[in-house]
C-alpha cells in the first residue's frame, strides 16, 4: 500500500490500521437508525482543482510578491521549495486545508500541513455551507476503502483523473458534531502510538517488545478516560488480540495487524463516552 497521507510518511501498518478502523466506524454509521445525516460525496463536499502556471514563473528563493508554489512532494518534503508570483488565478490552502492527490500514483493520497498556491496534482477538499463536519473528520474519512477503491479505480479509467461527477457516485453518512469528535479522540491515540510502534523491526513482534507497548501506550491511556475497572477487565480478552498480532508476522497464524486494531477501536467505542455508534448512534454521556 503506498502512503495514504503526506502526514504519516512509509508507514504502512499505520496506514492499514487507521483504514480498518475507520472502515468498521463507516459501518457502524450506515447501517446505524440514529442521527447520521446519509447522502453523496458532493452533498457534504466540494473539490477545487489546482492551477500550473508556466514553469518561467518559477524562483526558488523565497521573495516578496511570491506565494509557495505546492506539488504533492512538498507535502511530505521541504528539500525543493518553488516559489509563483502572487496572482488571482492561484489556487491557494493553508496549514489546515486537507487536499488529494488527484492522479496517477498519488491518486487518492491525503495532504495536509501546508500553505501555498497548489498545482493541478492536487484538489482541495472543501466542507459545504452548512454541513457539519469538522475537517479532522474529514482527515479519516478519506482513509475509508470505500473511498480509497472509488477514486482509484475512477483514475485508471479517466487520464485526468477523478471529477466532481465521480465524487457524486460514491455515498457516505455522516454522524454527529459529537461523535465525529469522539471518533477523532480515540484515533489519534491510536496514530500517535502506532506510529512510534511502527518504527520497531520486526523481531519486536517475537520479543513482545510491540505488543507490550500497545498495551502500555494504547489500552491503558484510554482507560484513564473511559471506565478504568471495565477497562482493567477487558486486559485478558487485549492480550490474546495483541497475540494474534504477532503471530500475523510469523508462521503461526493469520490474522491481520489492522484488523486487531480495528477489534482495539471497537473496545474503546465500547469504553469511551460514546457506546452505540453501532446501535443508533446515541452518545453515552
């Protein structure tokens, strides 16, 4: 699997979890009775192609009277800035817009982090006028497979890339303000331990060295915020997930890294405020 976004860079177990994580989330919602607001891509979402100016416009030296001219290797890479003149025409983001990469291998990659004028590779993803998604939804949202598959398999049939008619076909649900931000909180811990995590050769699996740091970085923090006796009893059932993890790197058995992540989020949906995502999304609180 290539990188899925410019923010995590060549980490593919990151990648694969926080998918089937989001993945089980989306289920959970689409087939949810509860307060999910259901619909296309383009109901909840617009996209904003980039510009290419001539390449005699380009310095490569910051200066007054130029914007930062952003190609889908910047947003992983500082190495080679290239600078435009300021213009209308640009296209332009910041910091905390969340933009695709809109063909050929980076189709589909997400990126984010970066302010500038961006070119034709890349298409801002913009929420619309009263709709109610937080843009760190957003961020996971695109890491769905249902996603993901759509846009690439539209980029294989279409040399330009993905549209806004092609974006109109695929269909997601949207929960609560306050399930997104639920959501949010439980896969951002996950990101920032698994990333770490993720840095261990491979032996670590065999010496436990992973699977004790899932449960010390992982499993205990978010019982600090959920139900720590509940938590303390789930331990056992977290043990024998995390075995399977291991196994998945060495002859013993099957199971998938990701998918034991995605069994961990159904724990902390469980123990966190907001059990039910599943059963009519009704928050715990």
């Amino acid at each position: 699997m290539a990188d899925l976004t410019s923010t995590f860079k060549n980490q593919p177990l990151r990648d694969r979890a926080i998918q089937a994580c989001i993945d089980y989330i989306e289920t959970a919602v689409e087939t949810s009775t509860g307060e999910a607001t259901r619909g296309k891509f383009t109901d909840f979402f617009d996209i904003q192609g980039g510009t290419q100016p001539p390449k005699s416009f380009f310095i490569y030296e910051e200066k007054p009277g130029y914007v930062r001219f952003l190609q889908i290797r910047d947003f992983s890479s500082d190495a080679t800035p290239t600078f435009i003149p300021i213009a209308k025409s640009n296209k332009t983001c910041t910091n905390e817009d969340i933009l695709l990469g809109r063909y050929g291998a980076s189709v589909g990659k997400i990126l984010t982090g970066k302010s500038g004028a961006y070119n034709v590779a890349c298409a801002k993803v913009v929420i619309e006028p009263n709709v109610t998604v937080s843009k760190d939804y957003l961020f996971y949202l695109l890491h769905s497979s249902k996603f993901q598959n759509a846009i690439r398999s539209i980029s294989r049939s279409a040399q330009g890339g993905f549209n806004k008619t092609d974006l109109s076909r695929i269909k997601v649900s949207i929960p609560s303000l306050e399930q997104q931000k639920s959501v949010v909180e439980v896969l951002r811990h996950i990101d920032t331990h698994l990333t770490t995590a993720a840095r261990l050769e491979l032996d670590a699996f065999r010496k436990d060295a992973f699977s004790n740091l899932l449960v010390d970085s992982i499993i205990k923090p978010l019982s600090i915020i959920g139900d720590v006796e509940a938590a303390n009893a789930e331990l056992d059932i977290q043990q024998a997930h995390l075995t399977q993890l291991r196994q998945a790197q060495g002859k013993e058995g099957n199971a998938k890294p990701e998918h034991c992540l995605a069994r961990m989020w159904k724990w902390s949906k469980d123990h966190l405020p907001f059990q039910g995502i599943g059963s009519g999304l009704r928050s715990g609180k």
